[in-house]
C-alpha cells in the first residue's frame, strides 16, 4: 500500500518571499498588448503562459512561418549539404537575398539568408532541397508542428506569402519558437547580427544584416523573427534571457511591435523569476525494509524549475507516492516511486524516485531464526 505525502513546502514559501515586489501580478497592464490583435509570453524551459491575449485565435503570420522552416530544415537535413540553386527558388516575390540560378550555398548559408534577411528565395531553395517540392515540405512542416504540440497552425508555403490556408496562433508560435531555440545552431543563427556568406554567382559575399532590431534595442535579447504582409500586419517573435530565465513573446498585428515586445517583456521579468525546486541527485529520506532492521534511502535525479510570481506562493504543492514499506530484496537505483509539482492542483512535473542502497533478501539460516525467536 501506498502512503501519500500532500504538503506545500515551507521552503517554496520562503523562496517566494524573498524575490517579489507588492505588484499585482494576475495579469500584465491591460494597455501592454492593446495593440496587438493577438499576443503572448511563455516561459521556454516549460512553456508556461505567462501572459496572453487572443493566443488562440486563427491568424496570418507572415514570415515569422520561417521559424518553423528553418527547424524542419534543421531536423532533416545537414547544415554541410551544399545546395545548387534551382531556377523555382530565383526571383521569388517579397524579401529575398538574390540568389542566381546555379549557385552553390550550403544549408547553413541560405538559413542565415532565411532567417537574417527573410529570403523567401532561401525559403523555397531549402523546401525543396528538403521536400522534393515546396508541398511536400509544408507536410513535414505541419508533421514537425504537431509533434511539438503546434495543433492550431497550418503551413502551406515556407516563407509565409499569404494564403487563406496558411495560419497559426501566438500560442502555436511560441511553441514552435520555444523548440527551435533550443537547437544550437538555430538559436546561433537568430542571434546573429551580421554576418558575410557567399555569392557564388558573382565571386563576392553577401553582407547580411539581422532585420530583428531586438538584437540592438533589449538587454538580453537573443532571436528571434520578424514579419509582415498587408492580411498579417507587423508581427515579431522575440526572445531573451535574463538570470537564466528565457522568454518568448509573440505578438501579431501589432504596429508597435518592438516597444510592446520590450514592455510586456520588461513587466514579466520585474514580476516573474524561474525558482529551482529541485536539484539534480536529491535525498529524499528512508522508508524502512519489511521485517528487517533496515532502512533504504531514496532520491530524485532529474532537476526542476519553474517561473513563479510572489501570487503563486499558496497555488505550489508537492506530493510524495511512495510504499510504506519496501520488501527485499532491492536493488540499487531500483525506482520505488515519484516526487510530483502541482500548480492549482495541475500536474506540472513528476520525477522519480530510487533506492540509494541495495537489500539482499534473508538467507535461510536467518529467516529459520527469526521464525524460532517468534515461537
């Protein structure tokens, strides 16, 4: 039989009281994101929401679709591959770096060309160097975006030129932008700000400027991509990391996009820290062996944080599952049970739990004189 442990640990209070102001944290000011028709700030290392405003909602999204191009591309192909420009992917509408037909670039090159400089000629070169076909590729663009747990969105193209069926959420997109920076090659990539990759065509460099003014303009600032057409208006997902805390925000049609990213950013950050509640390798006690003088240790191996604002102090708990008692023999390292997070009674973590020492089982000799000494 199980015994369960249900406690809010006096020390999360402690570390809750010590980090934040009197600020009423519910919610970011209402006029933050007043301009944006949809938006929202996550937290990287779980995704948790922070803050939104119409995170749901079905939109165009501009060339901020490049984010999901460039991981598609990152998980599928090597960044040494050297790609001959095909004639499909020259003289593409929109923003582009200018590829020549017959040129040679490598996968690396043409996604700082997408990613810098929004090169919808780079978008369509790596689709079908990936894909085959430009269609081919949205299907593995929306098999990426589901496995990430991107439901709402649809890809048909790689750069985002409009099309009726090409659409996310601020939610969907800040998924998506929370996976791809966890590539390091792609995190590298959008925090780049200038950069010289090759012009084959014409036997000089492109010189590529970062279009993300993020860059320059927010302390920590590390990505992430811009975007516009008329349907979409001006959208930008931005990224920073400050005390070890990364933020994502993303906000759609929104004409002040870069002072309400820094804003609703600055709001978060002077009200929200990422608290460590476990540390790798942690002793969590004894639990004592079924007829045996003996007790067995056990711990946690895995870590675990999560961001937390001074309101959130009463809605942390811990549970403990564990056996009464262990029978032997057992094992070292043999897992025995879990330690679980919960926010507002809500699952938000589990790691396991496992047995420091080994117990052998009782030889003969010893269980015929324990049976003695009972008679």
């Amino acid at each position: 039989m199980k015994r369960y442990i249900i406690a809010v640990s006096a020390l999360i209070l402690i570390f809750f009281a010590a980090f934040y102001s009197d600020k009423n944290v519910n919610a970011l000011e209402k006029d933050i994101f007043s301009s944006a028709k949809s938006a929202i700030v996550i937290e990287s290392s779980t995704n948790r929401v922070l803050y939104e405003k119409n995170a749901y909602q079905q939109l165009p999204m501009a060339s901020t679709t490049k984010i999901m191009t460039a991981l598609t591309v990152l998980n599928n192909c090597d960044v040494n591959d050297i790609i001959t420009v095909p004639k499909e992917a020259c003289g593409i509408e929109g923003s582009s770096i200018y590829l020549q037909q017959g040129e040679q670039l490598s996968v690396l090159h043409l996604l700082y060309g997408l990613m810098l400089r929004s090169g919808n000629d780079s978008a369509v070169a790596l689709a079908l160097h990936a894909g085959g076909s430009c269609e081919n590729f949205a299907k593995m663009m929306n098999e990426q975006a589901h496995k990430i747990g991107a439901f709402d969105s649809n890809f048909v193209n790689p750069h985002g030129l409009h099309n009726d069926n090409h659409y996310t959420t601020a939610y969907d997109l800040a998924v998506i932008s929370s996976a791809a920076m966890k590539n390091k090659i792609f995190s590298k990539i959008v925090s780049t700000k200038r950069i010289e990759i090759p012009c084959t065509a014409r036997n000089y460099n492109r010189v590529l400027y970062n279009k993300n003014k993020m860059l320059s303009l927010y302390g920590g600032a590390t990505g992430i991509k811009t975007g516009y057409t008329k349907k979409a208006g001006r959208c930008l997902v931005s990224s920073a990391n400050r005390d070890g805390m990364e933020l994502i925000c993303v906000v759609i049609d929104c004409g002040p996009m870069w002072e309400v990213s820094m804003r609703s950013m600055d709001y978060i950050y002077a009200n929200y820290k990422l608290e460590k509640y476990l540390q790798p390798y942690t002793y969590w006690g004894n639990i004592e062996v079924k007829n045996r003088n003996q007790r067995v240790g056990c711990y946690t191996k895995e870590s675990f944080s999560y961001p937390v604002c001074k309101n959130d102090r009463e809605r942390m708990s811990i549970r403990i599952e564990v056996p009464d008692t262990l029978k032997p023999p057992i094992n070292k390292d043999e897992l025995i049970g879990k330690i679980k997070y919960y926010y507002d009674n809500k699952l938000i973590f589990s790691a396991n739990l496992y047995t420091i020492n080994s117990v052998e089982s009782l030889s003969y000799l010893e269980a015929l004189k324990r049976i003695i000494a009972v008679k």
